[in-house]
C-alpha cells in the first residue's frame, strides 16, 4: 500500500471501530412506559391490587411524563460521562510554491515541492472521567428517586379520591334512608292531623325536615359525581363507582396501613436529596480538578514530494498541546456546584426535622380519630341498631307507634352519616402519616434500579 493513503487507512479503521460500538437502542419515546393490560377504566366494584394502581398511574397520570423524560434525560447523560473524547484527524497541504522556486527552473513545482502532512489527535483527560461519572450517576439516582416520590403521592391522592368516593357512596344511602323514613313519617304525620290526633303544625314539621333530607341527599349525589371526576383526573382513566355499600365501606374500614415510625431516612424525596448532594460534591471535585490541564496528543504522517532539496520523503511526528489554565481554573462551576451541594444538604435537614414534627403531630391525631372512631363502632352505632330492632318489634305487636320507629331510624342514619365523616377523617390522617413516612406501592421497573 503506497505511504501516502496510511492515514486514511487508519482513519478508516477507528471509524469501523466507533460503528462496532455498542449504543443505546433508538426509539421514538424512550421514557414512555408500556400499558398492554392496564384497565381502561378503575372500576371500584373491581379494585385492582396495589401494584396494578401504580402502574396505572406510572402509564397515564400526566403529572408523570415529565419526570420520565427527566429519567431519561439523566440515563442519556450517565452513557456521555462513559464515552471517550472523539480523536481529530487533520489533514493538510504545506509548502505550496510562490513565485520562484528554489533551486530555479523546477519543473511542475505544484506537484514536485509541496508535502502532505496528515495526523490524528486526542485529548487525554486526567482526573475528570471518574468524578464526571459519579455526578451523571447519582444525578440519575436523584431524578429517579424524584419521579417515585411523585409517583407516591399521587398514589396517596387516588387513594384517597377513592375513599372520598366511599364516603359519598355511605353517605347517599344513608340519605337515602333518611329521606324515605321522613317521608313516610309527614305521611303519618298528615293521617294523624287529619283525624284530629295531632296538630298540624307536626305535618308542617315533618314536611320541612323531608325537604331537608332531600336537599341533602341532591348535595351528597353531587358530591358523588365530584369525587369519580377528581378520581378521574388523578388516575388518567375514567372511574366508575361502588355498586355496593358494603364495599364503599369495606374500602373505608381497611384504611391505609399505619407506617413504622423511624422510618423517615428512607423518604424518597429525602433520599433524592442526598443522592443530588453526593452529586453536587462529585461536580465540585470535577471543577476542582479543571487545576489540572487536559493533554491533546497529536501523532502524523508527512509526505514530502521536495527531495530534490534533501528533504526526507515520509516521516512521522509526534506532539502534545497542554493549555493553561491561567484564568478560568473552574472557579464558577466551583462556586455553583459547592452552592447546589450546601442546599440540598440543608433542604435535606430542614424536610427531616419538618418531618419529625408532622409525625407527632399526625400521631396525635390518628388516636383522638381512633377513640371516636371505635366509640361510635362499639358504642353508639350498636346501640342506634339496637333501639331501632326494638322498636321494630313493639310497632309489628302493637306496643309502639309507628314515629317512635322512623324516630329511631333517624338517629341510626345520622349516626352513619357520622360514621362515614370519621372513617374518612382517618383515611386522611392514615394517608398523611403514610406521605409523611417512606411507604408507598411497588416501583414499576423503570424505577426499580434505584431501590
């Protein structure tokens, strides 16, 4: 092979390397999730466990997408940090004849007196990869533990749109109740006032307390509706609600697992802070070591046509530029990262004592909700039901009018409708512990690297 095409051999061949090269798989969206077998649709007859709610919501809540392109954002620059500076090939035409040549009377002096000089160069950095490297990988450790807490609170906020579609669900058959119960007593009310038993002031009475009960139940249905669209809008699919009370109660009643407590240091969004303060501090030894200047090596090919002139026909060189880093030595990305550094150690602290206080403070709350919570299972609602079984049976034989009963019915719905606002109280402190501790449902896969 003639000298002349080497350097284009050799380029050839670090270009067949680079193409060898094992690259990231291009698509169209690299952070979209899959959604093959997520219902279309939360249908709470039919709850779907934990995991599948938050795959739900990893796939179509809104609030999301943007924290998977920031995964994906910091996925691209963990794979730069990997890659090596890209070599430079130079090429070039020296010694292009002017006027006479040297000796005189040369013939074809373009193609007898310049040379061609070929090189490749590359720039060896020195104590930058390494830092450049744990920065992109605790920055993706930061923005993954970002997009999981994300994700956990808007699991908590489904969570509890549902209760709230559980409560609402209570409370209009409660209602519902109530109101067929005050009508049936303005309609004895009424016969009694007709024969002269009673004064009609009663039926007045009882003709306003229906109307009550049915401007309540219309504001309790409306309410209903509510509470499936602020699901919907938090679970990305439409929400269909419970066809059955007992499970709009069986939904209330389990709650949400209360977390351990001490748990506070595994808070994702805490941890997500640490992980952006080793990264800061990684960006800061980078800036620091800007002191220290990089190389380029540079190795060539000379082909020299002049021989006529006792040059040497080919040749190699060798060379080495070394900047200096007399003005910018990194102080600014210095100044920038030891700033990022000092507040996500603070941010850290200050979310941690806030923390703390939350707990003790939710803590408290959760026991006084629980005490009326279990007076009102064990005490009142038991007796309500109990009054309202013996009344029943003194109406059938006669012992008792027929008010007495509806009288007691009343207060049994009230008491319910009592029960639903309590139970709903603590599903919202049980969920606010729950935010407040380092629980939450299975990561999906594109978050799982970081647990």
């Amino acid at each position: 092979m003639p000298p002349l095409y080497l350097p284009f051999a050799l380029c050839v061949l670090l270009l067949a390397q680079g193409a060898r090269a094992e690259e990231p798989p291009a698509t169209s969206e690299p952070s979209a999730p899959r959604a093959e077998g997520l219902p279309q649709t939360l249908d709470l007859a039919r709850m779907p466990d934990e995991t599948v709610l938050a795959q739900l919501l990893w796939s179509r809540s809104p609030d999301l997408v943007a924290a998977r392109t920031k995964i994906a954002t910091a996925r691209g620059d963990v794979v730069r940090s990997k890659l090596l500076p890209n070599p430079s090939l130079d090429a070039s035409w020296n010694t292009i004849p002017i006027g006479k040549t040297n000796p005189p009377g040369l013939s074809d002096p373009l193609g007898n007196v310049p040379n061609y000089a070929f090189s490749l160069s590359t720039l060896v950095e020195i104590a930058k990869r390494g830092p450049r490297q744990r920065a992109a990988s605790s920055a993706l450790d930061a923005a993954t533990l970002d997009a999981y807490e994300l994700l956990r609170q808007r699991w908590y906020d489904l969570r509890e749109r549902i209760a709230e579609v559980a409560a609402a669900r209570v409370r209009v058959s409660a209602l519902t109740d109530l109101q067929s119960d005050a009508h049936r007593l303005t309609e004895l009310q009424r016969a009694r006032a007709a024969r002269g038993d009673t004064a009609g002031l009663e039926s007045d009475r009882a003709a306003l307390e229906e109307i009550k009960y049915e401007a309540n139940l219309s504001d309790e249905r409306q309410k209903l509706s509510e509470a499936l669209v602020a699901c919907a809008h938090v679970a990305g699919v439409p929400c269909e609600p419970f066809t059955d009370l007992s499970q709009a109660s069986a939904y209330l009643e389990t709650g949400i697992a209360r977390p351990e407590s001490g748990d506070l240091e595994a808070r994702p969004d805490l941890r997500s802070l640490a992980a952006q303060q080793q990264s800061a501090e990684a960006s800061l030894e980078l800036a620091r070591n800007r002191r220290i200047p990089d190389p380029t090596l540079r190795l060539g090919y000379v082909r020299d046509q002049f021989t006529i002139a006792g040059n040497q026909e080919n040749s190699l060189f060798a060379g080495v530029t070394v900047p200096l880093p007399v003005f910018d030595r990194g102080q600014a990305d210095s100044m920038q990262a030891a700033a990022s550094a000092d507040a996500a150690g603070r941010t850290r602290s200050l979310l941690l004592a806030q923390a703390e206080r939350d707990e003790a403070v939710l803590a408290t709350q959760s026991r006084d909700i629980d005490a009326r919570r279990r007076g009102l299972q064990d005490s009142s609602l038991p007796l309500a039901r109990h009054l309202v079984e013996t009344f029943d049976r003194a109406v059938q034989q006669g012992g008792a009018p027929l008010s007495e009963l509806l009288l007691a019915r009343r207060t049994l719905g009230e008491l319910l409708l009592d029960s639903a606002d309590v139970q709903l109280l603590s599903f919202h402190v049980a969920a606010s512990l729950a935010r407040n501790g380092s629980t939450g449902p299975v990561p999906p896969a594109d978050l799982a690297p970081a647990f």
